[in-house]
C-alpha cells in the first residue's frame, strides 16, 4: 500500500468549504429545535447487536451527513479497511500490519496463515488452560501448588485495557484477586507485597518489548521478595512473563513453559485480546473471556461488511472529524454511567491520543487539520459535581459521548432508574440549555446579574452509547467499536494511527537524567539547578 493512498478527502479544499458552509447553516439552528424534527431518530441512531448509537444531539442535517459519507468514500476508508484485514503494512513506519483482530476473528487469523497464525493458535490456547488454572486457584501449568493472588505488572497498553475488562466484567465469586501495578512509583508495590503471601501469589510481567523500565524494575523487585520468601527455584514457578520477545523473557529468568507469545503486529493498546489479558481472563474464566473476543469479532465483520451509511464506526469517526475540523472542538469528553467501566475514560485517552496524536501526515508531510482532540473523562453521576459546570456554562464546546447500560446486574431498578433519568437529564440541558425567560419562569424576578449566571447557552452537542447489558460480548463489541472509529479518524487525517514516536523522546532521555539524579552530577538540558535543589532535599 502507498503512502500517497492515506491522502484523504478532507485536504479538498472545496469539500471543506462545502461543510463549512452546512456548518453556518446549521449554527443558525438551535439543536433543541433539530430534536423535535420528526423521525430525528429514526435518521440519527443506529443499532447493532445491542448495541445503540445515538447521535440525535449532534448538529447535523440529513444532507450534512450524505456530504459527510461523500467525504469518508472519497477518502478510501474501505479501501483501507480492507488492507487493514488483509494483513498489508498499514503501519507504515514500522512495517508492518495491524491484525490485533486476528486475536478475535478466525476469519482473519485465517488469512494470517502460515507458522505465525499456528503460534497465534498455541499462545491463544495456553492462555485460556493457565486462565482456568488460575481462576480454579492452581499453578498452572502443572496446577499443583495454589494461588489466592496474580499481580499483573505492565503499563500503559499492557496494563489499561486488562484492568478495564477485570473491573468491567470479574465475577464477584471467582476465588482468584487480581491486582495491577504499573507506574515505577514503589510506594503502591510496597504497600501491596505487605499485604500478599508470597507462598500463594503468582506475578505476571507484560511488556511487548520486555525492555520496558518500568515492568522490569517491578519485575526484578518481585522476584526478589518471592527468591527471599520461597527460594529461587519456587519463585521461578511463580513467575510468568508476556512478550513478543521470548527470548529477553528467558534472560530474565522466565522459564519456557511460563512464557505467553504475542506477534509484534499487535500493538501495546490494541493487546487486551491476546495473551497480555492473562490476569483478567484469569479473575473472569476463559470462557467468559472468550465471549469477550466473540463479541469484538461480531464488531470487526459489521465494520467489514456494512454499507458506510450503517457503519457504526465510520458514522462515529464522521462526528469526531466534523466536532474536530469544522466546528473546531478541541477537546471530547466520555462519561459512562455504570461504575463498571469507570476506566473506560483512561483506556479510550491512550486509545486514541496515542493513535492519533500525530501532526504529521503518513507520507512525512505536515499535516494541514487538527487531529486527535483532548480526550478526558469520569463516571456519572460523579462527572455532574466536578466537570460538568464547565461542559454546560464553561467558554469551550466540548463534544460528550455518555455510555449507559439498559438492564443492570442489581435488584435495585429506582436506582437504576435515577442513574439513567440523570445522564438523560444531562444530555438534554447540554442541547437544549435554558434562555432567560426560561430562567425567568423558573426563578422569579432575579436580579439581571444573577440571571444572567443561570442562564444555560445549550447547543453542545452529545452521543449516547447504550448497551442493552454489560456482559462479555457487548463489552467486545464496545471496544472493537471504538478500535475501528479510530482507524477511521486517522483514514480521514491521512496520518498512521500504529505508530507512537511522540513517546520515545522523553524514554531516550531519562537514563542520563536518572544517572546525575544518583550520583549528583550535572546533567544539562537546563536540569542542573533543579537537580541541585532536589539533592539539597535528600540530604
């Protein structure tokens, strides 16, 4: 695949004046106005498989988003799709595909084919026998000695979406604790070794590369107190490793049959459906866990097979572009109201600033739009006592993607009822705001200072994502969702959404500043005078 065919649509300058010129239009058009259009609805919500996109509270007409799917076909999103499923380079930096989603979807690991698909098929396969060890409180592999606890030790990638999928779906009578550390910071890993047996705890190291500094200096602590604890031929049963990188595993100590594989075409942030999710597969049972990757393989063929206009993930990259480039948001919020998915937030911030977080093009040319907005969020109904004054009365429209669940997984339905009536009640004072002789009618004579304090503008924009339940497949199917939307954007802003150059700089730097931080020698780059005053403070 060229780079010349990441050339999109939107660098037209005639097409974007066309929907900047929709754009005009419709600011003239209050969106409470736009919601009592009939069948709004029927034209502006799509559904797959229990799942529903609403995007009704979006400013948008019916020929803004046919000029918006003109946009996505000229830019060749399925053309890119299909090289995507097809294995081909779309990571063009780095040579190589992209086909976490053969994880998921025997179709595409089908087409992987050859000694990689079949070493894909033994790492899947010893996943779900050491989850189903580990969840029965065994060893594995030989499932002899017990195991109260699994600490699983990453970062970033490697470490937010397993933690999601655990919080999200970790059964409350599994045997099995779970914990995760990531940050080098010792105090977490310190309090928690207090707290665990070292004769019954198992560690999990996951790095792609298995040279990241942050898991192998938790690693080398670990294996240490478990050596101390247990002696070292105990401790090396206790240890587990996953990596694309079996043998810097080994080096470290990690015997063969503790070894997890993952291909290097798997990206940190799109590894939660292979081997990386160990530690959750383990808390939830790899049949659970399997659903899981049903549910995201049911999103990966909607994404290959629906026409562009039902296409739940190009529509969302549609809004995200118009939000982005024409009305010029630069921030997105997410707000899921269920308290299981309150990392949601965290893992969709990696998700797509670090996929699409780029300012230059996939042909090495400066890109001319803005690209990945500002990602932010918390859980409802904690988002309406912290962030949510700005997002109703704050100077910025900041485009809000709620997600809900319809049937919760409690007897409690008023209380389902009252979480739900609050995030509806949200979505409808960001459309509809409330103009002063509104505010009037519900005040009273106010005066003009205060008034114009109460006074709510309206007219920012939301999309609701509501699951008809939270299990294992609409999970799958959730995150798959958002996996694809992002493609799509970085189709749409010609830039490669595989690659994170933006994140090696700083790694590059840190060994020489950590040597003068140890030995209290200068270490330039304008650091000296600081570096003095911190070893003043240790003395």
């Amino acid at each position: 695949m060229s780079q010349k065919s990441h050339m999109n649509a939107l660098i037209n300058p005639e097409t974007q004046e066309m929907l900047h010129k929709c754009n005009n239009k419709l600011s003239a058009i209050r969106l409470a106005d736009l919601l009592m259009e009939p069948d709004r609805f029927q034209h502006f919500a799509r559904t797959f498989e229990g799942l529903l996109y609403d995007f009704t509270r979006v400013r948008l007409d019916q020929p803004t988003l046919e000029l918006l799917l003109q946009v996505a076909q000229g830019s060749g999103i399925m053309a890119q799709r299909d090289a995507l499923f097809a294995g081909a380079p779309v990571n063009l930096t780095e040579h190589r595909p992209a086909l976490h989603m053969a994880l998921r979807c025997p179709e595409v690991l089908e087409a992987v084919g050859g000694s990689e698909a079949a070493r894909v098929r033994a790492a899947m396969a010893r996943l779900f026998q050491f989850a189903d060890s580990l969840h029965a409180g065994r060893l594995p592999p030989a499932a002899q000695e017990p195991v109260t606890d699994l600490v699983h030790v990453g970062i970033g990638g490697s470490l937010l979406g397993p933690k999601l999928i655990c919080e999200a779906l970790a059964s409350e009578t599994a045997s099995l604790r779970v914990h995760f550390l990531g940050s080098v910071d010792a105090l977490p890993r310190e309090r928690l070794l207090a707290s665990l047996n070292p004769a019954t705890t198992a560690v999990v190291l996951v790095s792609k590369s298995f040279t990241t500094g942050d898991t192998l200096l938790h690693g080398r602590r670990l294996r240490s107190w478990l050596t101390s604890a247990r002696g070292e031929e105990a401790a090396q049963q206790r240890l587990f490793a996953v990596t694309s990188q079996i043998e810097r595993a080994a080096s470290f100590g990690i015997a063969a049959e503790r070894l997890l594989y993952f291909s290097d075409w798997v990206g940190g942030r799109y590894s939660l459906w292979s081997p990386v999710s160990l530690a959750a597969a383990a808390r939830m049972g790899s049949e659970r866990f399997r659903r899981l990757l049903d549910g995201a393989a049911a999103m990966d063929r909607h994404f290959q097979q629906a026409p562009l206009s039902e296409n739940l993930p190009v529509l969302a990259a549609l809004i995200s572009v118009w939000h982005r480039n024409i009305c010029g948001y630069a921030a997105w919020g997410c707000m899921p109201y269920d308290q299981r998915l309150r990392l949601l937030p965290a893992y969709l911030q990696q998700l797509i600033m670090e996929s699409n977080g780029k300012s230059v093009c996939a042909d090495g040319t400066a890109s001319t739009l803005q690209t990945a907005p500002v990602v932010f969020g918390e859980t409802g109904t904690e988002a309406q006592h912290s962030v949510f004054q700005a997002l109703h009365q704050g100077s910025d429209v900041v485009p809000q993607n709620f997600v809900a669940v319809a049937r919760p997984d409690h007897s409690d339905q008023e209380a389902h009822d009252e979480l739900l009536a609050n995030m509806l009640a949200q979505m409808t004072a960001l459309a509809s705001g409330r103009d002063e002789a509104a505010t009037r009618d519900a005040l009273g004579t106010v005066p003009e200072a205060l008034l114009a304090q109460r006074v709510f503008a309206g007219d920012r924009p939301s999309e609701l994502l509501m699951l008809n339940q939270l299990d294992p497949e609409h999970l799958g199917r959730l995150l798959a969702f958002y996996e694809h939307k992002v493609f799509c954007e970085s189709v749409l802003w010609g830039i490669n959404a595989f690659d994170q150059w933006g994140v090696e700089l700083g790694k590059t730097l840190a060994p020489n500043i950590q040597a003068a931080l140890a030995s209290g020698d200068g270490a330039g780059q304008g650091l000296d005078e600081l570096l003095t005053h911190i070893h003043r403070l240790r003395r």
